[in-house]
C-alpha cells in the first residue's frame, strides 16, 4: 500500500475525532463516511435534528477534549459477519449498508476468478475512545498528535447518501486542517479574501448580474453594468479574432439528434444535455456545443488548399444541464456564451495555426494583466475504456500530441502534460491559473482534432488534386464569456480597469449651487465617449463619495467654489486617493490616453 502523506492522515483521522464529539453530542447519531479531502475533512450524517451553525462551536470544543484525552486510533480486523452482527446492534444502517457492499465486492472478484467467496474476509474497525468505525485506515497513532488550533469546522451542508439523489438526505459537516497553525492562519485569510472577492457577492453589490428562480437556476440575468462589460469582452475579442483572420458566424440554439448522434456528443455527453424537445416528431436538442454546427458549414461547399485555413468564430448561446448541486453563479451556469473558433487547415499547417493560436493567448492575457498563468497538456489515458475505449488509430492521437508538444516548445511557454484531461475526440492544451481560493482551475482551452473530420468527412483538395482531411484546431481564448467575466471580477475585486468599468467617473457637486457645472463637465465627458455619471446633491458629501468608492468608479470629480472659478476638478483616484486639482480638458486627455493604453 501506498505510504499516505502525514496531512492526509491527520485529516482523515480529524474525521474521526469530529465523529466521535457528534456521537457525544447525538448519542443515537447514525453515521456514514468521513473521507480527507483537499484542505480538510468531513463527515456525513444522519441526525435527530437539523444542524445549526453555532452547533459548530460546540463540536470543536467537544473535539478540542478528545485531542486533549489523548486516545489511540485502535484499529481491528473483524470478519464481515461479525461486522454486520455488531453495526446492527449498534443501530447503525449505513455502515452496515457499507459492509454488505463489501461482501458484494468481494463475491464479485471470487466469481470472476472462477472460485467462491471466502468466509473469512474480514473489515477493518477503529477505536477511538467510545466511538468505533467501519474504516479502512490508516489514521495517525493518538488524537494528541493533532494540533487543538491547526483545524477548524467550516460549514454545514447536505449531501445525498452516496452521492445518488435517490437517497436520504444526510448532514455534511466540513473543517479544514493543516500540519501547523500558521498554516491554519494563512489559508483561513485567504479564504476570508476569497469571500470578499467571490464574483457573486460582488455581482450583487455592483449590480453586474442576478439569477432568479422565477426564471431558473444557472439562467444569469445581466444587468446593464455587467451587460456592459461582457459587450466589451465580446468586443474586444470580435476585433482581435477579425485583425488574425477570424470569420464570424451565428448558429442557432438547437439541433436536430442526427446532428449529434454524429458528432459522437449524444454517446459521451448525454447526460449533460438537457432533455430532447419533440418538434413534428422528431428529437431536437439545445446546443451544448458550436462544432458540429461549424463542421457542416465548413462541409457545405467544396475547398482547395488554397482556402485554408479556414477560422470560424462564433459567440452563440450554449445550453448544458449542470446539476443544481454544482451551480456556482456564472462559473458553472446552465446557459453561457463561449468565445467559441475552429480553424479548420492542414495536416502542415496545423503547428503553425496553434502557434499563433498561443500568441494571441499571451496577447489577451497581458493585455487584461493576467498573471501566474501556465500551460497543461492534456493527453488521453487509455486505460480509461469508458472515456477512450472507442479510439481506433491511436497514430493519429500520438501525431497530435506530438504537434501540440511541438507547438508549445516553440512558443517557449510553460507547459506540464497532464494523463486523462483529453477530450474525447483528442489531446488539448488547457490554461490553469490558481484562483482565489488558491485551487487550480483551467480558464481557457485549445484542442486538436483529427477525429471529426472523419465523422462528418471532411474535406479539401491538396495540391496534387487528391482529397484530404483538414485537421480542426478548437479554440477558446475566454472559455466561456460569463466563465472569465467572473474570473475577472474575482481577480480585480471588482475594480476593473478604466476601459472596462461600466461607470467610469462620477462628477459629485458640493452643494446644488455647483450643479450647473457638475452639468457642463458632464456633456464634456459623454462627448469623448466617457463613461460618466452624476451624483447630485440629496446626500452629504462624504456619503457620496464613499458611495463611489464602494461602487469601484474609477474617478470622483468633486466640485466646488475653487473648481467652478478655475474650470478644473478635484480628483479623486479609486486607488490613490486624492490627486488634487486638475484642469477639466487636462483630466480628459489623461483618461482618455489610459483608456487608449487599456492600463
């Protein structure tokens, strides 16, 4: 067996200490697992009454006891009859639930091996003061081996038993823990900033986006300041993508199952699908996907090697059914828009087209300060016969791996390659970046792709007049829009750049007496496309300002007896505070240059 790291076994075995304080607290308790997982713990449960989370406190006390008592982690092997005997008397369904799937297992493997299930197959128990546990162990030696101040319960939450919605519903209870306390202390701020810095919070206090179940769960309603800068993102992105040679298309929202059925998603992706629609008897679906809408418009007239290659760009809206449990505002959504392209070339240009396809990565992200950014490699495991066990030529795999490793080598980007991330028509290169809760996510994908064009026979004419498959090159610089919105938001606090804010000065008068100028310095603004508001005089002063500053506007111009005389403005800087007096046309070429350089 594989040696466990000691902080994985420090948490698993915390799972037990939080087990045996809740079977203090709820003697008739009934218990189901309680796995180390990143950063913790945690452990299901059937209780007598609904958890509520000043119980929390209360439990860490109890496990604060425990730690104190200092109880080994006793561990026994026991035959699974005796197992099911004694979690029965102990009033314990689960885990006798558990040892019956056991036993199954073990029958299971007998019968393959063409023999019969042993009768002394044993499990193992662990001891922990009063509280024992069906458990597979390892677990540290004593509880007084845990640091009382390096764990803490978080939250409570309900979990279906297994994980199958079919089942009674338990209570989860989660801690984190670490090896020290600093690191306690280190990971508690950073998640303390993460809550501050989460999209959705934020979304809300900016007024960027809502989700309403009147409408629907994952459905984001964008509100006009998140509308905005979504536009922005978008347009951004249509003037980058037509400056490389990007054709933009628009492909509808649904399709007929033929469609899919061949591109091979209904076989791989079904179950994230939403239910097929009836339409004069036949079986439409909503999009999960733009490419086989891509493949057929690039299929629908003949090509020669001389059109390639070919760059679709599409920002259609997608439909996939996320369960309700994984929903996280705009990062796991039910209907987004992908900054969604297929190059569609040959077998010869195809290194060349995802080189540049890697430039305009680092061209985007640098020009949003995207930072900390790397590269994955993402390959195929073959041992994964549900995944990829309809791959027929593997060459073709190997050839476009070797074309992405190629590719990435000559960009001289950091890159680490990563078994089992491929999709299942081919290797891709994903982008991960740390987020803020410090977990690596991908934001970003380009993939290889020699398996559809056979699906739709796919086509050009070479240069010796003999037909050819194009190789498909699947490209999303932002992912999805929503997906990088909310990345962005996370990564800025909300405070977005100059040429991105949706409000990007507000003119605040002193008094009313002010006003009229506050008006002028308005019109000036909205002239050179400034985006600009007024907050007149119905609150104080230092309401109004505090009002902006909370509201992430870039730029306060307050305006008083001195300003109106000299025609200038005080500035007031988001970041840097006061900038003193600046003449009004003085303030317009300096913005008007930030906006310009996209500081």
């Amino acid at each position: 067996m594989q040696k466990q790291p000691k902080t994985e076994l420090l948490r698993h075995s915390l799972s037990h200490v939080l087990a045996a304080a809740v079977f203090e607290m709820f003697p008739d308790a009934r218990f189901g697992i309680g796995p180390a997982i990143e950063n913790g713990f945690y452990y299901d449960f059937d209780l007598p009454r609904t958890l509520i989370p000043e119980d929390l406190a209360i439990l860490e006390e109890k496990m604060q006891s425990i730690i104190k008592a200092n109880f080994k982690f006793e561990k026994a092997n026991l035959p699974i009859a005796e197992a099911l005997e004694d979690f029965k008397k102990a009033a314990q369904p689960l885990k006798v639930e558990l040892i019956k799937d056991i036993a199954k297992e073990e029958s299971s493997r007998a019968s393959a091996k063409g023999g019969s299930a042993s009768g002394g197959k044993t499990v193992s128990i662990y001891r922990t003061g009063n509280f024992v546990d069906l458990c597979a162990g390892p677990h540290i030696d004593s509880t007084g081996e845990i640091s009382p101040k390096a764990f803490k319960l978080t939250k409570i939450s309900g979990a279906y038993w297994k994980g199958d919605e079919k089942n009674k519903m338990l209570q989860r209870i989660y801690g984190v823990a670490f090896a020290t306390d600093k690191e306690l202390r280190q990971y508690l701020a950073m998640m303390a900033e993460a809550e501050k810095r989460d999209h959705r919070k934020l979304g809300k206090d900016l007024k960027l986006f809502m989700i309403s179940d009147e409408v629907g769960k994952g459905l984001p309603l964008w509100l006009p300041n998140g509308a905005y800068i979504r536009k922005k993102l978008e347009d951004y992105m249509y003037e980058l993508e037509k400056q490389n040679g990007y054709d933009f298309v628009y492909t509808p929202v649904l399709a007929h199952e033929n469609l899919y059925k061949k591109s091979g998603h209904l076989a791989h992706y079904k179950d994230d699908m939403y239910n097929p629609i009836d339409i004069e008897g036949e079986r439409y679906y909503l999009k999960p996907m733009n490419c086989p809408h891509h493949h057929i418009m690039f299929r629908n007239d003949s090509k020669s090697y001389r059109d390639l290659p070919v760059r679709y760009s599409d920002f259609s809206l997608l439909h996939r059914f996320e369960r309700s449990g994984v929903l996280t505002g705009l990062i796991r959504a039910r209907c987004f828009s992908q900054n969604d392209s297929h190059i569609y070339c040959s077998h010869e240009q195809s290194q060349s087209e995802l080189e540049k396809v890697l430039s305009l990565f680092k061209k985007v992200y640098e020009d949003f300060n995207i930072t900390g950014y790397w590269f994955r490699l993402s390959l195929p495991d073959f041992n994964d016969k549900e995944k990829y066990g309809d791959i027929k030529n593997r060459k073709l795999w190997e050839e476009s791996a070797r074309i992405a490793r190629a590719a990435l080598k000559k960009s001289g980007v950091k890159f680490e390659e990563v078994a089992g991330e491929a999709a299942f028509y081919g290797p891709k290169i994903d982008v991960q970046i740390k987020n803020v809760h410090g977990k690596e996510d991908s934001i970003a994908t380009v993939q290889m792709d020699f398996y559809m064009p056979e699906r739709f026979n796919l086509e050009f004419t070479n240069e010796k007049g003999k037909k050819e498959r194009p190789v498909i090159i699947h490209k999303a610089i932002m992912g999805s829009f929503d997906r990088f919105f909310a990345f962005l938001v996370e990564q800025t606090a909300g405070h977005f750049p100059l040429w991105l804010s949706p409000v990007q000065v507000e003119v605040i008068p002193v008094s009313e007496k002010f006003e009229k100028f506050g008006k002028e310095i308005l019109k000036k603004l909205q002239e050179k496309n400034i985006r600009v508001a007024m907050n007149k005089t119905g609150e104080s002063l230092g309401k109004r300002i505090r009002t902006a500053q909370n509201q992430k506007v870039n730029y306060m111009l307050i305006i008083g007896e001195k300003e109106m005389k000299a025609k200038s403005v005080a500035v007031r800087d988001r970041e840097k505070g006061d900038l003193g007096a600046i003449k009004v046309e003085k303030f317009l070429e300096k913005i008007q240059k930030e906006i310009e350089d996209k500081k």
